[in-house]
C-alpha cells in the first residue's frame, strides 16, 4: 500500500507541474537501437496533458482498489500473489501512459495484458475463472496482432517522411541515410509521440504525407487496425465477449480494470494516435460508428444479466462505446480528444464506485445474483447511498460527472453527424443507450437495495450459481462492512459528485485537449461562455432519456417489486436472445470447434504423416541403403582391386564417347 501511495503522490506531482508547464509535451529519451540508414528505437518518458491525466486516474483508483483489498482479500490464501500481480499491473499502466514512443508502448501493452491474465484467474482451481482468464488473453491478442500490423504501416510509411515544419520538426542533430539539408525524419527520430518542447493541438505527422498514397487509403488501412487493437484492450464489438466473463476474478480486480486500467489502455491508444498521428476522415467515421453500436449493443445485454457484476461490465462495454465514438467524432472535426478523455476521467471514478459498491454487497451476502438481493438499504445504508451515486452518475443526471461528460460527447458527434449524415444513424443509436443505461443501473439498484426483506429464493430468470465471496457472513447477517471498505466508497462517491466540474478551472482543462465543457447549452472553452440553442435541446432530450429509463426502473422494480415477463411471448424470446449474449459465445466457440480444430487437425495430420512421413521414409531409404552398402564391404583386396577396375573402365568410357556428344548440347566445344 505504501508504494502505491507513493506512486499517488508522484502521479499528482506529476500533474500539477503539467498544468503550470507552459508547454506541454517534455520527452526525454535516449537511443535504445541504431539501425542502417538512420531508423533507430528510443526508450523514454514523455509527460503530456493525456499522459498526466491518466496517472491521475490511474493512482487514484489504484490506491482505493489497494486500500479496499485491505479487508476484501484478507482472508483469502493466495494474498501475497494478489498483491505482486496487482502492484505489477498498476506499474505497468503507469509506465504505458509514459512511454514516448510506440514500440515501448508495445511492451508496456503486453505486460497489462499479461496481468490481466493473471488477475482474471486468480482462482486458477475454479474452472470458470481459468478458461475466463485464457478467454480474455486470446481475445486481446487477436487485437494486438491487428495493432501491430498498424503500427508496422506507419513505421514503413513514414520511415522517410521528413520533417514537416518548425513545429513538427524533431530537433536532432544529425540523422544517418539523410538526405543533405533535409532535416531529420521520423524514424531517425526513433518514431516519438512528440518533438520535445512541441505545443500543438494538430497531430504532428499528416496522414497525407506518405508518398505514394494521395487518397489516404493506407493510412485509413493503418488507423482502422490501430482500432482493431483498441477494441480488442477496450472490449468493442466484436471483440468484447471477454470483458463480462472476466468477472471471475475477484470485485477489486474488476473495478481497476474496468476502471482506470486495461479497458482505458484501449481508449488511451486511439487518443494518443489521433493527436500523434492522426485518422483519415475514413477512420475517424468507422471509430465513431463502430463506437455509437456498441454503446447500444452492450446496454441491452445490461437489462437481462441476473449477476451483479455482469451488469456492470455490460454498462463498461457500453460506456467504452461512447468513448470510442468520441475519439471518432474529434479525430473527423480534427479538434483534441478531450471529450473521450473527460467521458474517461468521470468514468473511472463512478464505475469503480459501482464494482467496489457491488464488491461489499457481495462481501456481506455471499452471492451475485440480484434475484437473491433486495431489502439491504436499511441495513447498508453508506453502501446504498455510494452506489445510489454512481448509478446517477453513470446514467448521466445533474449535478453528477457523468451528465457533464456525456453531454459533451454526445454535442461533438452531433457537430460530426451534422457534416456526415450517416453519422446521424450511430449517433441515434448512443442516444437511445442513455435511456437504457438509466434502466439497467437502477434495476441493479433497486434488485439490491429496495423492499423491505431480503428475497430467499431466486427469480427463474436464469441465474448463474456463484461462490461465496470471501470474508462473508456465514450466518447471513446483513452489514456494513468495516471503513476500511466504506472510505474508498465515500471518496469515490465525491469525485462522481464533483469530478464533472473540474474542466472549469483553467489550468485543469488543460488536460483535456479539444474540449468544450457544457451544460444546458451554455458552453465554456478558453475562458468564454456562449449559448447553443441545439446544445440546450440535446442536453434537455439526454435528461429526459435518463429520467425515462429511471422511471421505468421504479414501475418495474422499486419498492421490492419484481418484474416477470410472460412466460409466452416475443419478450421472453428476445430475453433468451439477451441473456445468451446474442450467441455471439456460442458463434465462437463453434467456429473455434468446427474451423480453427479443423483446420488444427489437418496441419497436424499434414506434420504427421507427411513432412514426418517423408523424413522418416528418407530415413529408411538411406538405412536400406547402407545395409546394402555394406554387405559390398567384404574385407578381401582381390574384390575391391575388381571394383577398382570396373570404376576405371567406366570413366574411360565415359569421357571416350558420352563427353563428345553431351559437350556440344551444354555449349561447350
């Protein structure tokens, strides 16, 4: 605890000295690998608005995951192991928004997901929490081969791309395999994020600078794969089928990684490419649409999940969508990613409010499911009222962050859509999701809190077992737990309070690049207020949407009611639908079962019995051979003089009569 309280302090640090920097990007790097002809790696720090932002989230969601783990893990064998893979993943996250350049990045990238790993199935024994964990590092990886092959693209692209300007230009000295006169290139650079000492808001590499590609075509191949590995860390469709299955590992892993760490690596990638590198316009509307789907998408899996924690990964998949089309909508205005960022910043806090909230209710009942919930508001009133933030907050209703955060995502995508009209169809669909986020949060609330009595028996609504969690009450006494647990759901319940006002101090926004703070359609950027009547109208539609999605909640499931669908009908139908995930699983699995073991299978077959057939027939051939071989090995002189003389008489004849007709056919004389 005390490192990572450390690492809290450094973090703050860290951000303050960025907000009073009268520049904002500082690098400093040294040459880790030379290459020929001017290409080398770096390995560095690079301070920048985003990266100081994110060390914030990072440390203070870490410190109260760690400081809540004080009491929620005690009890559990396997701590000192807890311990060491959650202190490396919070390192690894820290050195991730550090790192000034992509390959370090890389590395960094890999570490977070090989702890996640490691997290994921921290009850390695529970078959459930192995094939979780081996689930989520498959998924990811299919996402990392697609980020590599677009990091790959914009090292060959702009592999010889020369400076661009005063600002852009990299001030190194001297640069092997240049051209005299023409200045240093990126990858004699070492491919760094920015030049030190930059200040600028433009990405600092066009995309219409490669040579040889005037439409942007390769480089909108590029930003879409760059997408493929942010959506593989950021669980977008269709690689988002790991997030909810990796809640078998234990509540404090899934609030830090549904929080501040791995989901937000994939969000922090997209920003930083939209401001280091930039995306074609192409790019930028498949990022905002494939974001505005998933947004919706991930909500209606939201209504029918019966576990606790599966409902919340279902609203993260679903906030991670509004992120993503925010990184969209900016990357195609060519503005900063500030509002994802923002979305991002007030995201970390309610949504680890949510798990850590989930965490003790689950701590003091021993189970996951909401249908044997219900009745806990008056015996944990602190956890009610904590958690009660952080469903106003994720439903985006005022005072809260998340009103704040959402509102301005959502008035960027409309400026976008206003330019592009397809835009308008995922911009519509993120809007219906707030109607649907307010609906599944509070039924998660009011399954939890309200009633007067706790239900005995679950609702047939296909409930998943679940294990004790550790340090439950084993006589089923309902309780507070201790402050240990309670602090860190009282801080995180200010900052969802509170964190939607922070981009109103003019030092603070400096964090959010590209950001226009809102609200009711008054906007403030570089210390000016102006109205938007659209603004007013998208602020009072998203109000309503939210208020709706409550309302309904309250008919359905408040006061301890219980909402059962008919037992015939197209609902039921469509729930069997939500509740198997759309059979995307099952889709899978069996194209894992039936195409990739096949085609396993025939590698193996092919390995088998024919590259290993045909050595081992070689083999034999040459055995045969030998053992023929040496039966001619007689030991008497007089057999091998014979042999000898046979040679000889045929090499007389060879070049007597054979050399004389094949000489002219090969050319000779």
């Amino acid at each position: 605890m005390a490192f990572e309280a450390g690492a809290l302090l450094s973090g703050f640090w860290v951000a303050l000295t960025e907000l009073s920097a009268a520049l904002p990007y500082h690098d400093t790097s040294f040459v880790w690998l030379n290459f020929p002809g001017g290409t080398r790696f770096v390995f560095g720090t690079l301070v920048s608005p985003l990266g100081a932002l994110m060390l914030l989230v990072i440390n203070v969601v870490g410190f109260l995951v760690v400081l809540y783990s004080n009491e929620y893990m005690a009890h559990d064998e396997g701590l000192p192991r807890y311990y060491a893979e959650l202190m490396l993943f919070l390192s690894a996250m820290n050195a991730l928004v550090l790192a000034d350049n992509y390959v370090e990045f890389i590395l960094f990238w890999e570490l977070v997901g090989l702890c996640s790993y490691l997290l994921i199935g921290f009850y390695y024994r529970k078959p459930s929490a192995a094939a979780a964990a081996k689930k989520a590092f498959l998924v990811t990886r299919v996402g990392d081969v697609l980020l590599f092959a677009g990091v790959f693209i914009f090292f060959a692209s702009f592999a010889g791309v020369h400076a661009l300007g005063a600002v852009n230009a990299y001030p190194g000295t001297s640069c092997p395999g240049a051209a005299p006169g023409t200045g240093p290139t990126w990858a004699c650079s070492g491919f760094v994020f920015a030049p030190p000492n930059a200040n600028s808001a433009t990405p600092f590499l066009s995309p219409g600078t490669v040579t040889g590609d005037p439409n942007g075509l390769l480089m909108t191949v590029a930003g879409l794969l760059i997408l493929g590995g942010a959506a593989g860390k950021s669980a977008q469709f269709p690689l988002h089928t790991w997030l909810p299955d990796a809640m078998e590992g234990p509540t404090t892993v899934s609030a830090l990684i549904h929080a501040a760490t791995m989901v937000a690596a994939g969000i922090f990638l997209l920003a930083i490419t939209s401001i280091y590198l930039g995306f074609t316009s192409t790019a930028a509307l498949v990022i905002l649409a494939l974001g505005g789907f998933t947004s919706l998408f991930a909500g209606t899996m939201g209504l029918a999940a019966p576990d606790i924690k599966r409902v919340i990964a279902y609203s993260t998949i679903s906030q991670l969508g509004y992120m993503t089309m925010a990184v969209g909508a900016a990357s195609y205005l060519l503005v900063g990613p500030g509002a994802a960022m923002f979305q991002l910043f007030t995201h970390a806090f309610f949504k680890s409010l949510l798990f850590l909230a989930a965490g003790s209710v689950i701590h003091v009942v021993g189970t996951q499911d909401l249908f044997e919930m219900g009745g806990l508001r008056k015996a944990m009133p602190i956890t009610s009222i904590t958690m009660l933030f952080g469903a106003l907050a994720l439903s985006g209703l005022p005072p809260f962050s998340g009103f704040f955060s959402k509102d301005d995502l959502i008035g960027l995508t409309y400026q976008a859509a206003t330019t592009q009209p397809v835009a308008l169809i995922f911009l519509a669909l993120a809007v219906a999701a707030v109607l649907l986020t307010a609906l599944y949060i509070f039924r998660l609330w009011f399954l939890t809190f309200s009633g007067e009595h706790r239900r005995a028996r679950p609702a047939p609504e296909g409930s998943p077992a679940a294990a004790p969690a550790p340090g439950h009450s084993p006589s089923g006494e309902v309780h507070e737990p201790s402050w240990v647990m309670l602090a860190p759901l009282v801080v995180l319940a200010g900052l969802a309070l509170v964190a939607g006002f922070l981009p109103l101090l003019p030092s603070f926004s400096h964090l959010f690049p590209g950001l226009t703070w809102g609200v009711f359609g008054y906007s403030y950027s570089a210390g000016i207020w102006s109205f938007s009547g659209t603004d007013l109208g998208i602020s009072l539609l998203t109000l309503a949407l939210a208020l709706g999605g409550l309302t309904i909640a309250w008919r359905l499931w408040g006061g301890g009611r219980v909402y059962r669908l008919p037992e015939r009908g197209s609902l039921r139908s469509v729930h069997t639908v939500l509740l198997n995930r759309y059979y995307i699983n099952a889709a899978y699995e069996g194209f894992g079962e039936r195409v990739v073991l096949t085609v396993a299978r025939a590698f193996d077959w092919t390995d088998r019995y024919v590259l290993d057939g045909t050595i081992h027939g070689f083999e034999q051939l040459f055995s045969r051979l030998s053992l023929q071989a040496r039966r001619l090995q007689t030991g008497i002189v007089s057999s091998y003089a014979l042999w000898v003389v046979v040679g000889l008489l045929a090499l007389l004849v060879f070049f007597l009569y054979a050399v004389p007709v094949i000489a002219p056919m090969l050319g000779g004389g």
